[in-house]
C-alpha cells in the first residue's frame, strides 16, 4: 500500500503532502492493518493519512525501462523506478516514486515533485531547469547537463555538473530562457537545505542574466566545496 499525509499546505497534483511510505501488509484484522515494517515517517502531527491499495492507482513495487523514446510526458508512480538511456520529448515527472536513478538521460522538462525521497541522477541532460517541490529527501546529480537548476532537498550533490542558465541545449528553443533564476537555487519551495555539496562545478549565466547572483540559497547547515 501507498500511504501519505492528509496536511495538504498548498494545491497542485499530487497534492502537497509532506510525508509518505510504501508499506508492506502482514494482515487485516476488523478495522486494524499490520504492517510487516514500522512507518517511517510520523503521522499523528498531520491531518491524518489517506492510504491507497497498489492496485487501485496503478502503483508497482519496481519499474524500469532502457533504451526507450517516450513521445510526450512520462509519469511512472514505483517504489524504485530505474530509467536508462531514455529519451523524454515532453516532461520527465518524477513522483510518488521512493527511489528514482536516472541513467543516460535526456529529457525536455523536468520535475521532480514532492513524493519522492530519493533521486540519483547519472549524465541527466536537459535545457529545462530542473525543479523539485521541497519535501525530497535526498538529490544526487552526476555528471548532468541542465539549464538553471531549483533543487530544495535536504540534501543535495551536485558532482560534476554543467549548468548553463542562458545557453541552448539540443532541441530548445533558443528565446526560451528565465535570466531571472539563478544558474543553482533553491526555488521554489526554498526548504532549509541541511547539506550541500558541490564538486568541480561548471556554471554560468551569461551576459543577459538578471539574477542578482549565480548561487541563491536558503540558509544550510552544512556546505562542502
């Protein structure tokens, strides 16, 4: 079963629930649910939990896909979802996923949204600017080629990567840059990042840039350059 938290603070969809778990049944007794594993989050602080069966809503425990051009968006809910070499000619829509690795990767848009706890990205390549909406736990990103990146995670790595806030990529049109974002920030949900981590970083934001600054970050508590 999926379940998330009822403490819905703003709109969009999946609605902006801040905790989830995928959990395994042992069994159901009258109105009781035995769990095989404890919870991982806390949910008595919330507006309670909406619980959903895997087979209701189309989940599945492990998906992955290689080799594949995807003519459109792609949204794929899985406890681990694993994408290699994969094209993307709409958006990439991560969600509802408890682990997501992305492999040889390119995508036209990209985000990342609230119901994910951990996301490894190895040679992502985008023009989009990758986004995420605040309640990810973890972000891993090798190697990767993007346009500005917004990443609010608890924890964010950034290894190697290229970002170029007003350079074309393959396919963008080259009108279709924000010079207002920052190359790396942490729009737009701007949740406390507790560690960064940045390694050999290539970044710019050309001449036409309107941000005040390439790095724009909430406050953190850890820092690694």
């Amino acid at each position: 079963m999926f379940i998330r938290s009822g403490d819905l603070f703003a709109g969009g969809s999946p609605r902006a629930c801040r905790n989830f778990d995928w959990v395994e049944v042992e069994i159901i007794g009258g109105i009781q649910v035995f769990l095989k594993m404890p919870l991982t989050e806390d949910y008595f602080d919330y507006d309670g939990a909406e619980i959903f069966s895997l087979d209701e809503v189309n989940y599945c425990d492990h998906a992955e896909f290689e080799g594949i051009t995807f003519e459109g968006n792609f949204a794929y809910p899985a406890r681990k979802l694993i994408l290699t070499n994969c094209n993307v000619t709409g958006w990439l829509w991560i969600s509802e996923c408890e682990e997501v690795i992305t492999n040889d990767v390119y995508a036209e848009k990209i985000e990342a949204d609230k119901l994910v706890k951990k996301w490894v990205a190895n040679n992502l390549r985008t023009p989009s600017s990758p986004s995420n909406g605040g309640s990810i736990y973890e972000i891993e990103m090798n190697d990767c080629t993007t346009g500005s990146s917004r990443l609010c995670p608890r924890y964010l790595t950034l290894n190697k990567p290229k970002i170029w806030a007003n350079a074309v990529l393959i396919n963008e049109n080259p009108d279709k840059y924000d010079p207002w974002i920052p190359c790396i920030a942490d729009a737009p949900a701007r949740n406390p990042i507790r560690r960064l981590m940045l390694d050999q970083c290539t970044f710019t934001s050309g001449s036409e840039s309107q941000a005040d600054k390439n790095l724009e970050f909430a406050p953190f508590e850890e820092i690694v350059i």
